[in-house]
C-alpha cells in the first residue's frame, strides 16, 4: 500500500475568472501525473464538469472527473466532499494529484478544515490554494469601493457600514490562497495589471506570488508541487467567518432558465448582456440549442463580457437549452430574466 499522502490543490476564484479554463490547461499538460479532478458547481445544473469530461484522456480518464452539484462544497462537506474524496482514493488507479474546482461563491476555509476529518487526514494533504482574479474586473475596482462613496453611505444608513458580500468573497479567497494569478492579464493591459497587483497586495494577509496568465496557461510547475500543507497552517490564513462554526450563501441565489432552440446567437448574447447591465446579473452559463446547428453552444457570461462557441455535438436525447443565472439576492425573478432572454 502506497502511504504517501495525495496532494490537492483547491482552485478559487471569483465567478468567472477562468478556473475551467486552467484546469483544462493542466490536463492537457499533466507532467506524467494521474490526475483527478472535483469540480463543485453552484446550481443543479453542471456545466463546468461537463467542460472538463469531454477533455478526458489516460492522465485524467472520465471516471477520474467528479461533480458536486448539490451545493457549495465548503457547506456539505459531510454530505458530499468527504465521501466523494474518500471515492477519488479508492480508484482502482490512484490518483497522483487531485484538483479541486470550487464555486465562485465557495470561501475555501471551511474546505481546508475538512481536510483535518480523520477520515482523510492521514492519506491526503493539501499541496496548495490557487486563486484566481479577474485582472480587468479587479483593475476596475469592484472590489475596492470608493471610500468617499462608502462614507456617504455610512452616514446616511448606518446598517450599511459593512462590505458587500462579493467583497467578503474575494478577500477570502485571497486570504487563503499561496499563489494567485491574475486572469485575462491581455484584457487588463499593463495598467490594468499594475492596479490589480495593487489591490490583492493590499488585500493579502502576507506577501503572495501574482502571475499574470491568459487562457489558463501557465507552467504547471508554478503551481503544483508547492507543498503548502496548508490544512496545518489555517492560522495565516484568516477569514471574515473565523468564529462561526458554519455559514450559508443566502446572500446569492441561483436559477436554471430553461429556453426553447434559438435562431440568433448573436441576439441571445446582446440579452445577455443587457441582462447584466439592467438587473445585476453576475454570472450566466449554461448550453444552448442554435436551430439548424448540429452542435451545442457554451454560454459563458461575466458580469456583460459574454462568450458563446460551439464546442461539441449533442448526444441523443440530449438537446435542450439550460443557462444557469446567478445574482445576489433580491435580483433574481426567473419571469423576468427568461422574458429578457427571449426579448
């Protein structure tokens, strides 16, 4: 029996920030490992491990890709992470590394926690967290409110004298994280990059590597191998729920929207867009039917950059348009966001 600990590193990120994209990259690029891969989606229904799947091959075979669709995964680690894990162990190949794709929404201190259950503790570690930022939406500051704007606010309705949700989220992820990459670095051009560096510095509990990186491609060696350990040093990695034994996501909801075959691509992604921009839609994904087209198109939206391609063709059966919708409370109405769809 092999007694080596199998190392994990947990991906996070913001909605949107290219975690499936790198994953794909580091499938494609294994550096002679056995991969295996849990993806945790926020919704009940899969995109992203569905993405994954159909990039399957002998260093990460299809029954080495696992789903969680059932809720965050940092909320069910009873439920779903443990056993799951517990799975991926078992297989009759064991997996040389394990990586973990949480929600947009995920905070991954509550996941690192997990890996302390006796269950795993011996024969598992955590090699390290990766975080990804969006380099232009971070550039752009939407996580760093203006402070004249927020003190305007704090005098008026001191209720609000807090951050927004969003932002308690991203300086989570960043907090846990060992190194962190900076997506879409073409998008946010050199200044951009400057002033996302600027953000994140301020925002790291400690002094963290930032790489920029495009398309999810970056040397493997950069962030596999770290050997972080990170379950044994939650300490320099503080959270904003440290001191709560567990916490919900009742500040995002999400809804599937089911759509008959469109006959404009193009139209569907000027609604999504104006989607975003009108009722505050921070994320849409999902697969569409195109009329006349033998081939499912990915959707993938954030925030109004809108991404459509045809990726593969549909199985039998299969052929149905789904696009999962996430926004913060009080901005989802499924009437209104499939009416805006279809206008």
């Amino acid at each position: 029996m092999n007694l080596e600990k199998i190392p994990v590193t947990v991906i996070t990120g913001f909605l949107g920030a290219g975690k499936t994209t790198l994953i794909r990259h580091l499938m494609q690029n294994p550096q002679g490992k056995r991969l295996a891969v849990l993806v945790n989606e926020f919704g009940t229904v899969g995109v992203d491990g569905d993405i994954l799947k159909s990039c399957a091959d002998e260093s990460c075979p299809a029954e080495n890709i696992v789903e969680l669709a059932n809720g965050c995964i940092c909320c069910t680690v009873a439920d779903d992470f443990i056993p799951t894990i517990e799975a991926l162990m078992a297989l009759p190949q064991r997996p040389d590394h394990i990586l973990i794709e949480t929600s947009g929404l995920a905070l991954p201190k509550p996941l690192l926690k997990a890996f302390d259950w006796p269950a795993i503790r011996s024969r598992i570690t955590v090699d390290g967290v990766v975080a990804l930022a969006d380099a232009e939406a971070v550039a752009a500051g939407r996580f760093a409110p203006d402070e004249a704007a927020v003190d305007a606010q704090r005098a008026a309705d001191d209720s609000l004298d807090h951050e927004t949700p969003l932002s308690e989220v991203f300086e989570d992820q960043i907090s846990c994280a060992d190194i962190v990459l900076l997506s879409k670095a073409d998008l946010a051009g050199e200044a951009g990059l400057a002033a996302a560096r600027a953000v994140i510095e301020a925002e790291a509990p400690r002094k963290l590597p930032i790489l920029a990186m495009e398309e999810g491609r970056i040397d493997p060696r950069l962030i596999l191998g770290l050997n972080a350990a990170a379950e044994d040093d939650l300490a320099a990695r503080p959270s904003h729920h440290d001191g709560h034994d567990d916490h919900e996501h009742d500040d995002f909801a999400t809804v599937v929207i089911e759509l008959p075959e469109i006959a404009d691509p193009d139209a569907l992604t000027d609604a999504i867009a104006r989607l975003a921009r009108e009722q505050d839609i921070l994320r849409v994904k999902g697969y569409v039917a195109v009329k006349g087209k033998p081939m499912r198109m990915l959707v993938q939206a954030v925030g109004e950059r809108v991404r459509a391609q045809f990726d593969r063709p549909w199985n039998p059966g299969e052929r149905a348009s789904h696009l999962v919708v996430i926004a913060e409370q009080g901005n989802v109405d499924p009437v209104a966001i499939r009416a805006a769809l279809l206008a």
